[in-house]
C-alpha cells in the first residue's frame, strides 16, 4: 500500500462557506474508488470538493483495476492520496472483496474521514461502503437507484448495488426513476437525492477541451464496440464475436473495438477478431480519445454502463448487448435498444440501423435521459447542507434503512 499525506486538520466547520473562519476546518471527505467507470464518474465530484471551501478530499484507490485506472486516472489529473494496489490477474470476487474489506478498514480507521463516497456498483463501490459501515462513517452513493431487477444480471453489480443502498446514508440517484425506485424499497425521500449521472458532467468537461482523436482508421461508416460484462464472457461472447465478422463483411463499416484488459475478454476477442481489415482492435483507449472515437462513431454496440449514458448524449444510437439493462431511461426515450445477446438479433439490429435512415435518426435524435452536466456540484451542496444543519449527520448511518428487511433484498 502506498500512502500520500492527508493534509492536517484544522477544526470542524459547521456552516457551509464557513470553513475560511478562524476555528472551523473543511470536512473530510474520502472518495473511494478501484476502476474505470468510478474515476471517470467521480471526477465530476472531486473537483466539486475540492472547488468547495467546505470539503477536503481524500482519494483512495482500491487498485481493483491497475493500467485502465492509471490511463484514466492520469487523463483526468487525479491523484490518490492511498492506492491499494490489490488487483491479481484473473482475480476471484471473493479475494478481491476479503482483500479490499481489511485493506479499506484500515485506511478509514487512521484516517477517520467524515463522510465516504462511493459510487455504482462494481467490488470497490460495496466493499467502501461496507468498510465504512463497520467504521460507523456514513457512506454517500453516487448513482444510486439503478435495477435490473434481476439479482445476477449484471453479475455481482445488481446485488452490489442493492447492497449499497442498505449501506447509505444519502443517495444520489441520476434520474427520477432511479429515485422512486429507491423510494418504493423504503428509503427515506429526505435522503434520496435526483441529480442527473455525473458521466454527463465529465463527457462535457471533456468536450469542452476539445481534445481527442478518433480511432478509427477510414471513412467507413464506424461502429464502435465495447464488450466485458462477466456473464457475457465465454461462449455468449464468442457468439457476439462471430456477429461482429458477419457485420464487418458489409461493404461500408468499419468495426472499432478498444478491447478490456481482462484476459477472459482478451482471449476471447482478440482470437476471434485480429487480423480482419474492417476490424480495428485496439488496446484500452484514453478517454479523450474514447471519446472523441464515440462522437466519430455512426452506431454503438455495448454491454458497458457508461457507454449507454455517453452515447445519447453525442447523438450515436445504442444496441445494448445484454438480457437486462439498469438503465430503462434510454430504451424508452427510443436513444438505445435492450437487443439482448443473440448473435441473430444483434446483426439484424445492427442492420436495419445502417440500413434505414428514418430509424437511425430516431434514436439518434432521441434526449438524453441522464442530466445537465450540474450532478457534482448538486451532490457537493447536498452534503455540505446536511452537515451545516447537522454536524453529526454521520450518527444516523444506516438508520435511514434500518425497517427494511434483508427478505426485500
Ligand atoms: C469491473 C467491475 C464491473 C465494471 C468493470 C469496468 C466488479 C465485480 N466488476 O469488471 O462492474 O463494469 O470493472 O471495466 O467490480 N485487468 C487488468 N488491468 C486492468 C483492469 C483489469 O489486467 O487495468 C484484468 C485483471 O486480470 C483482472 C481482470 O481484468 O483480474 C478482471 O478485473 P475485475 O475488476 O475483477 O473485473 P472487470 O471485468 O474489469
Ligand atoms: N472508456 C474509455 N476507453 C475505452 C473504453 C471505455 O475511456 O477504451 C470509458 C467510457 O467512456 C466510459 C467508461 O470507460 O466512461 C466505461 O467503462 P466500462 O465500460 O469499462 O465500465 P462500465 O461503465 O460498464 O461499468
């Protein structure tokens, strides 16, 4: 574990906007993450913290994930005060979760943060904020809310998730969906917030730089592809696979796939795919130039979380490759299709959205569901009011889900 000073402490302020005033220190603040999607989406809001007088953050990388963490990391000029450095390859749920737990308790422990923020769904997100539990700190969720509905689809995230929400004292959910759900599976209203995704907050900050350069190598007509969830791997993803070679004998499309370090992926895709001159694989790709490949792209094909937010909000339609999506929001604005992970299916879609035009614009003409790109800043002033009117907000942790039984999980 490598550990980076915290800086000292100076008093507690009960105010927000007080912190400036002799005797009041700003809150503490540990943001807690481990991989990709976490640090692209709580970016948004250590930037808010720190652009707040009321907040000092202190980041912890869990290190569930190493490379597409540190390209990301760096990207987004963020430094961790702690990196964990647990991940192993092939890594098992149950030794990533026992790792992290103790490695997590002990950072909390010397640290004594005021609050924790966690964010999603992934091991790094359920193990902070249990961590934080036995630390009796209370734990603030970003993007809260989400269901499939199916507790092993995604597999673990949905019960992450849903775990998560027992754990939490605030929840901040991206869209009003995600909060009534919470609403209906006893959580408080008063602790449950509708923010928008913070994924908006950063494509846009992003953007804004305008930095970035597209992957692909012509001017075909570009899919871009992203392809990891667990239970897609083995035969269901050799089958997507096979659909990808049969799409990529269309005259006009060019297929770009940044392919996830995970060697269960890699194996996979990287058999299947290499070597064909309309499939251009590529490692992990920067985000700005994820980015800047997504605004390139005609068509997305995905089984990620963050590419069915970014895609709608650049205008690009999305055939979700999945049995479940969290995410209803963008299937019933018409920006995304659930189509499952048919091999049949997925090249019919793909299909019709190249080859009708009245179709394509309808979904790419379709609103983002997920927010103004405000959803860090909504969050920041959230939690310093909570604070101001009640400088022990930690002591109500997990009260606020006390009367709902382990049966409703
Ligand atoms: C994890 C999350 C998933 C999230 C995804 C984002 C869990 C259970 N899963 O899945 O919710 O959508 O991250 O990408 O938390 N690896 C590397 N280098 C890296 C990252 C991963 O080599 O930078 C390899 C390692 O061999 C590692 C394996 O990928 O053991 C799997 O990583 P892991 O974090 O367990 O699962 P993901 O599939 O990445
Ligand atoms: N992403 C990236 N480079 C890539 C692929 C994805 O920067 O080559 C970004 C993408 O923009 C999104 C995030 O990674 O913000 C999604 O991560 P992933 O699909 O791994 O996880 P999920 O969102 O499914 O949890």
């Amino acid at each position: 574990m490598s550990h980076l000073p915290f800086p000292d402490r100076v008093g507690v302020a009960s105010t927000p906007g007080r912190s400036q005033h002799h005797g009041f220190r700003p809150l503490h603040a540990a943001v807690i993450l481990g991989t990709r999607p976490e640090a692209v989406k709580l970016a948004p809001v250590l930037r808010a913290l720190e652009d707040s007088e009321d907040f000092a953050p202190l980041l912890i990388n869990t290190g569930q994930h190493r490379e597409m963490l540190y390209q990301m990391l760096t990207r987004l000029q963020l430094q961790p005060h702690y990196d964990l450095g647990v991940m192993t390859d092939r890594q098992q749920l149950s030794d990533l979760t026992a790792l992290l737990i103790g490695a997590l308790g002990e950072v909390l422990r010397d640290e004594g943060p005021d609050l924790v923020i966690v964010q999603g769904d992934t091991t790094s997100t359920l193990c902070g904020a249990l961590a934080a539990f036995y630390e009796r700190i209370p734990v603030a969720h970003v993007e809260a809310g989400l269901r499939s509905g199916v507790l092993d689809n995604p597999f673990p995230e949905e019960l992450n998730r849903l775990l998560v929400s027992r754990l939490a004292r605030w929840h901040f959910a991206p869209t009003e969906r995600a909060g009534a759900r919470l609403h209906a599976e006893g959580i408080p209203a008063d602790s449950i917030s509708v923010t928008g995704n913070t994924v908006i907050d950063n494509l846009l900050w992003v953007r804004h730089r305008g930095a970035g350069r597209s992957a692909f190598r012509t001017t075909r007509r570009g899919i871009l592809v992203t392809l990891h969830r667990r239970e897609n791997q083995g035969d269901r993803m050799r089958a997507m696979a096979a659909t990808l070679l049969r799409l990529a004998q269309r005259s006009d499309v060019e297929i770009l796939l940044p392919v996830h370090r995970s060697p269960a992926v890699r194996d996979v895709l990287v058999t299947a795919l290499r070597d064909h001159p309309h499939i251009t694989l590529t490692d992990p790709l920067d985000y700005f130039d994820f980015t800047a490949s997504l605004a390139a792209s005609e068509l997305v094909l995905t089984d990620s979380g963050g590419v069915q937010e970014e895609a709608p909000s650049l205008d690009k339609p999305v055939l979700v490759l999945r049995a479940t999506t969290e995410r209803p929001e963008v299937v019933s604005t018409g920006a995304a299709r659930l189509v499952g992970t048919d091999p049949d299916a997925i090249h019919a879609a793909a299909n019709s959205l190249l080859d009708d035009p009245a179709l394509y614009r309808s979904m790419a003409d379709a609103p983002c569901p997920f927010g103004d790109g405000r959803a860090a800043q909504r969050i920041v002033t959230r939690l310093a009011e909570d604070f101001a009117a009640t400088p022990t907000a930690g002591v109500a942790v997990g009260a606020a889900t006390a009367d709902v039984s382990l049966a409703q999980l």
